[in-house]
C-alpha cells in the first residue's frame, strides 16, 4: 500500500486531495493496473491516520471520475488506467464573446479531448446564473464558474462542492485558498495598463472609459476604480460614459477605452467620417485582446488578460485539483489607435 499512496501530515493540501492524487499518480506510473484491488478505507484510514469519511470522500471522487468501481463485499478495483476519462465538466460563462473562445479552446486543448466540456452561458442575469447551477448540481464531476455580477454570489457557489469547483476570472473576496480561483485583477490591471500607456495618454485632451450599459456587456466595479485612480494620480481629465450611441458624442484630441467589439468598430468608422486619424486625431483604447484588433484599423491598443494562458492554467487547476487563489497576467499592448 505505501508504495502506491503518500500521504504528507505537514502539507497545506487536504488528505482526502493527497489520496487521490497518489492514487492517480500511480495509475499514471504503472504502479497499478486496471482490476488492482485497493486497499479497504479501514486500511487506509488506520494506516495513514486518516478519517474513514475522508477516505470515502478520495474513493468517491476516483468512482466519479471512471478510475475506480466497487464491488459489494469485495472492495475497490481500478476500473480504468485513462486518468482523463468520464471527466465531465460544466463550464458558466457569462456570455459568448471573441475572448472567451480563446479561453474556452485553451481550457479544452489543456484539458485533453478526452474530456467532456459542456459550457452555458447566464448573460449577467442573477437568476439565470443560479438556476443554472442548481439544475446541474450532481450532473457533473468538476465545475468551472465565471461570476461576472458586482455582487456577491457566494452563497450560490458554496452549493458546488468546493473540490470541485473552479471559479474563473472573477475573485470572490469571502473564499479563501481552500477554494481554486483564477483571476483579473481588474482595478491593478486597468491602472497598470493605463500607467504604461501614460505617455501616448497625455497628448490628448482627456480620456473616457465608455461602459456600454444598454448592452449585455458587464463592468466590474475594479476597471472603473483602476480608471478613477489612474486619471486622480496622474492628473488626467478623465470622465466615464454610459453610452455612446451617436457619432457627435466623439471629440477630436481626446481618447477613449472602449469595450465591446461592435463599438470599437463603430468608433473607427465614426472617426473615419469625420476624416480623423487614429492615434493622432483621436485615441482608442479597447479591453481585451482579439485577433482581429491586431488588424482592424493599423492595429488597436488593448490593456488585456492573457486569455490563452488563463485557459491552459485552469485546465492545470483543474487535472491537479490545484487550491489557492492566482491572479492571472495582464498587459498593455501599443498599437496605432494610440
């Protein structure tokens, strides 16, 4: 039995989480084979000072997964060496965008194909968000959930089994590093963002953060306090608009950071009327990085996540049922808007 499971008394990661991964790390190794009996609970309990729940529990999530089956009054059989078979995960976004397919194909080529991802999507509603997890409570065996509200949904995620759960590009301040989250951090990304666009910034007029609330696109509250503190530190006149719907609500020498694909396309061809040339007439800054803003219009600067990398690291989160919280890259990238 100990050649197989490795149970460290002193280490942050929970026991029933060190059976299972020796378990799996075994498979992987050869260690064992498909039909290998497994040792009781009562064994590993007593020879490993371990709870018999807590054993359960590993044994319970290695069946879930495929790898292990039971057999009454005869104990646990390796039942498949394929560690990434039966791995059905739901994934929440909030709703389809160029940027979360880059996500969504990182998260499943880091995943492997052998694993079945089924994603929904809420659109920002609350309701919708909620009902969508509690009618998929049990249907799945890992859960990667995107919280894009300005308010506080922890008491919808702690139904979801917390070792089982990954919540994605938003932090939720109440959990701690029991729990997997993989980040923006929207207010230290915005400024830093800004900060190091600071000197294309200055030679326009002021600068707008343009939000777009007649559409379904979300704003978390830590862009516009990165925008806030970035426009106060450097003396920026800086202003923040609902809407933008008409092409007379554009003015020459000043910039603006927009958010939606739709409205960056329809502020170039605003700005194309009015015979103004991007990053010297006008300013245009966008969130997140597409392929097609590195093309549109000479290029469009982009304060933006690393989307391909949060993708490939939640895929890792998920395989090594990684706990803790990470704050995922962001990063200004100058193009010609500015």
């Amino acid at each position: 039995m100990k050649n197989f499971i490795t149970i460290d008394p002193t280490s942050s990661k929970p026991k029933y989480q060190q059976l299972v991964d020796s378990i799996i790390s075994s498979i992987e190794d050869g260690s064992l084979i498909r039909g290998q009996q497994l040792p009781s609970i009562n064994d590993v309990a007593h020879n490993f000072g371990m709870a018999r729940m807590t054993v359960t529990k590993a044994y319970d999530e290695l069946r879930e997964r495929g790898l292990v089956n039971s057999q009454h009054g005869k104990g646990f059989y390796i039942a498949s060496t394929d560690i990434r078979s039966q791995l059905n995960i739901f994934v929440l976004f909030d709703s389809l965008t160029p940027y979360k397919e880059v996500l969504h194909d990182a998260l499943v080529s880091s995943l492997g194909e052998e694993v079945n991802v089924n994603v929904f999507f809420h659109h920002h509603n609350l309701k919708v968000f909620e009902n969508l997890i509690m009618n998929h409570l049990g249907n799945y065996n890992f859960y990667v959930v995107m919280p894009h509200f300005n308010v506080d949904v922890a008491n919808i995620l702690v139904k979801i089994p917390r070792e089982k759960l990954l919540i994605l590009d938003i932090d939720v301040p109440s959990f701690g590093d029991d729990y997997a989250v993989l980040y923006q951090d929207f207010e230290q990304n915005v400024f830093k963002g800004l900060t190091e666009a600071h000197e294309l910034i200055k030679k326009y007029q002021s600068l707008s953060l343009v939000l777009s609330k007649k559409s379904f696109q979300y704003t978390p509250i830590g862009i516009i306090n990165g925008f806030n503190n970035f426009c106060q530190q450097y003396q920026i006149s800086g202003s923040i608009i609902e809407n933008m719907e008409e092409e007379s609500d554009l003015q020459k020498d000043h910039a603006y950071i927009v958010f939606r694909e739709n409205d960056v396309i329809r502020f170039i061809n605003w700005a194309n009327k009015k015979n103004w040339k991007l990053g010297e007439d006008i300013g245009l800054i966008s969130y997140d990085d597409t392929p097609i803003k590195e093309i549109l219009a000479e290029g469009i600067s982009v304060i933006s996540n690393d989307f391909n990398l949060m993708g490939k690291l939640a895929g890792e989160m998920i395989l090594d049922r990684r706990k803790g919280k990470i704050s995922n890259a962001c990063h200004f990238i100058q193009r010609k808007s500015l």
